[in-house]
C-alpha cells in the first residue's frame, strides 16, 4: 500500500457578500429561522463557555430554565434527563483544559450525585484536593450517545458513567517530554472506578506511519505552562449503545465499547473491554477507496453512533470541523509534521461503520467551526448542529434545509465569547416543571432587505 504525501495548503474560504459572522442567516441573536412544521420541537440544551451556567431554551429562543454554579469553562456537554435532572461538569482547573468534578443536580438545583476522586491534584495555592480532571466528555451507561430516542430512557439514579479524563505520564516510546495523557474512566454511582484506559498504552495500535511516530515522538506541541503533552487531545468518548452490528453478531460494536475521537491525530477509534483497539477510522483517508470518498477528517468532534430507534440508528455521525490537525506528511505549512491537513470549512458526516460508506453529509462553504461543536439525529429524519465556536446552532432537514437557527448572545467581561460548547434537543415532557411553550413562526427577512438599526 503506498502511503500518499503532498504539500497541503491552508485554502481560507472567503465569505460571500451575503454572509454573516459565523456563517448564520441573519445577523440578530436569538432564534432567527424556525419553521414549525418541520422541526422537531422541543427544549434545547445549552453549554455556554462563557458563563457558569448551564441553558435551557425554546423553539423561539426564551431561556426558560437556568442551572448556575456549574463552571463549565473547562468546555464539557450538560446533558438534561427526564424529570428535569442536569449533569455537567464543574470546577476549572487552569492552565489546565479540565474539571474537578462531575455534579447531577434536580430541577431546583439540589445535588444528587457527584464526582471528584479520581486523582490528587496540587492546585495553584500549593494545597493537594481530590478532582475527576474531567475534559470534554461523559456518558451515562444507560443513555446511549448521550441524547434522547425514542427506545431509551436515561436512569436517574444508578449504572455507571463513563468519564474522559487526564492523567500525567512519563512514556519514553511516545515522545521525550512528560504526557498530559488520555484515560478513560468508568465509575459506579457510588464512586468506585470499576474501569479504566490510557491512551499511550495503545500508540502502537493507531495507525500511525513512521513520520507520524516521530513529530509526536518530538512534542512539538508541548505545552510549557501545564509542563506536558496533549498529544492525542482525545475530545468524546461515548459507549456505543444497543446497534444493529452487534445484533447481526459483530462483536467490535459490543454496546459497553468505547468510540472515541482524537482531534490532534484526525482519527476516530473503538476502544473494546480489554482494552484493545477494535476499530480504527483514520488517520489516514488515502489507504482505500472508501477513505477517499470521505476525504481527510480533521480537528474532529462528537463521535457517536446514531442510536436505535432514530433515522440512521447505527451509522456513525460526527463533526468534522476543519482547521489544521494530523501528524506526519510534513508539508510547508507544517514543517515538523503537526498540525498538515488543515481546511477552513466544516461537515457534518454520517458514515457506515462497516462497510465506510458516506450515507449522508452537511456542507457549506459559510460552515466552520475551529473547534468544539457536535451533531444530534433527531427522531424526524433532521440534524440538531451546533457549530460551537460562533454559537450557531441550527437544524437542517436531510436535504440541508435550515428549519431552525438560533445564536447565542455575546456575554461580555473579561472572558467574552459567545461560544456553545454543544446542544441537546429534548422533548417538553423530559422537564415537566415548564409549561409546554407557545410555538411562534419565525421568518428570516431577505437578506437584501435586511437592515440593522
């Protein structure tokens, strides 16, 4: 097999005349585009960055629910269950890109369940606490891909929950500087880590040529302020969940197996039990002709399979955001062989696992989001998007028609963003606390039409 290399140039897309900031329709904050007759109605979930509080909003974008004291700004999914239950990580830990502690809390904000010793930590004071060193995602046991189905209903107490976290680690066959390293951690509702994973023990298992061994074996990416390297920079692990493969007897998609997603590396792969890597997509899309009807995947998140009972249960989906990521193929924009695959523009893929077909895909040449970002099935066919960085959140009908778009507002102050680090659509009755909302059109003016004040 030959193995491709090209130079790659970073091709920014320039805006169209009609364009707006972050690639929306129209430039207001708020729901700017909803058609009610096609969307899948329901409450929204937000992750803002910007503030320590996690969103609940409607169709017409009124904050209708509001859970504070959570300090999410280490960036991390809140996941609401039924009975109006919230989960979400809380506790920055900086320079670290990590939380202390994983906290479930009841509709009026009362705690039931919480997360933190996993490993000592020293903290900025000197002081030694315990934290979960919890980063970018987690998972029920019993809510498969972490969002609503008809065919599953998330435990409110009980099961594990599957937890991505850091550990430091010294491996000398990885690279020559100490690691901020990727483990995977399973923890009973009583606390106890039932089960674990690192990353670096399975480098030999992903895929990489030569040339990639040595740009991570050198840490060009080293960060000096966490002394460490983030070489994988894993951004979601999700179990599997209940799937058609496993039904038909496929045991790499047994559903307490593990698909994560390497932002650093481009690839995507299936941790099993033992520990071993029992499925790999990526990270290089020249090896076979399906790869290259995909193309490079780079700076990818929110790997998940679509879960039974919704449109395309079983198919892999995932956010696929562009930048630059990728070790080897050196190139001139990446002369040491990090960061060469770059594109300024995004897609939301949906692939079949086995076979690596492309069933369906989201593009635009006004989509990008650098980073963060994710992709739910909705139960009527659509795709719930969150294009993070820009805090774009839309839904788009299989045939890419926008029937409901929303921005979230700039919060000011010294940390101002307007990012959203993913949403989830609910149904109504999963918080029966609200009233079940009045549905409003909303109809975007033509964008020749359209005046600011």
């Amino acid at each position: 097999m030959t193995r491709l290399t090209c130079a790659v140039a970073l091709v920014i897309v320039l805006p169209l005349l009609s364009s707006t900031p972050a690639g929306q329709s129209v430039y207001p904050t708020g729901t700017t585009i909803y058609d009610p007759d096609k969307s899948w109605n329901g409450f929204t979930v937000l992750s803002p960055l910007a503030t320590q509080a996690v969103l609940v909003i409607d169709m017409n974008g009124n904050v209708v629910k509001r859970w504070d004291d959570f300090n999410n700004s280490a960036g991390g999914p809140a996941r609401v269950l039924p009975g109006g239950h919230v989960v979400a990580a809380s506790g920055a830990r900086p320079p670290h890109q990590e939380s202390l502690e994983l906290i479930q809390r009841d509709f009026n904000g009362n705690v039931s369940w919480r997360f933190s010793r996993n490993e000592e930590i020293k903290t900025r004071e000197g002081t030694t606490i315990w934290s979960a060193r919890q980063h970018h995602d987690w998972q029920r046991e019993s809510f498969p891909a972490g969002y609503y189905s008809p065919e599953s209903k998330p435990a409110i107490e009980g099961g594990n929950t599957l937890i991505l976290t850091h550990t430091d680690r010294a491996q000398p066959k990885v690279a020559d500087r100490p690691l901020e390293d990727d483990r995977l951690i399973e923890v009973s509702w009583k606390g106890e880590i039932v089960w674990e994973w690192v990353a670096s023990d399975h480098i030999d298992e992903l895929g990489f040529a030569p040339d990639a061994r040595t740009a991570i074996k050198a840490a060009a990416g080293f960060n000096a302020a966490r002394n460490s390297f983030d070489w994988l920079h894993i951004n979601s692990a999700t179990y599997l969940g209940p799937n058609q493969w496993f039904d038909k007897g496929d045991k790499r998609f047994a559903p307490n197996n593990v698909i994560i997603s390497s932002r650093e590396a481009s690839l995507l792969a299936i941790v099993g039990r033992d520990g071993s890597i029992v499925w790999r997509l990526g990270p290089d899309f020249s090896a076979s002709k399906e790869l290259r009807a995909i193309r490079q995947i780079i700076g990818q998140h929110h790997a998940h399979l679509i879960p039974k009972g919704l449109p395309g249960a079983g198919n892999l989906l995932v956010f696929d955001n562009g930048g630059s990521s990728g070790y080897g193929f050196a190139n001139p924009i990446a002369p040491d062989g990090r960061g060469a695959f770059a594109r300024a523009t995004s897609r939301v893929l949906e692939i079949n696992p086995v076979t690596l077909e492309l069933v369906w895909s989201y593009a635009n040449p006004r989509f990008f989001s650098t980073n963060i970002s994710g992709a739910q099935r909705l139960p009527n066919g659509n795709t719930l998007i969150t294009a993070g960085a820009g805090g774009r959140m839309f839904e788009v009908t299989r045939e890419g028609a926008i029937v409901w778009e929303y921005m979230f507002p700039l919060f000011s102050g010294p940390n101002a963003s307007n990012a959203v680090y993913r949403s989830y659509r609910i149904p109504y009755d999963w918080i029966p606390q609200l009233t079940v909302p009045t549905q409003r059109r909303v109809t975007p003016p033509a964008l020749g039409e359209f005046r600011l004040p």
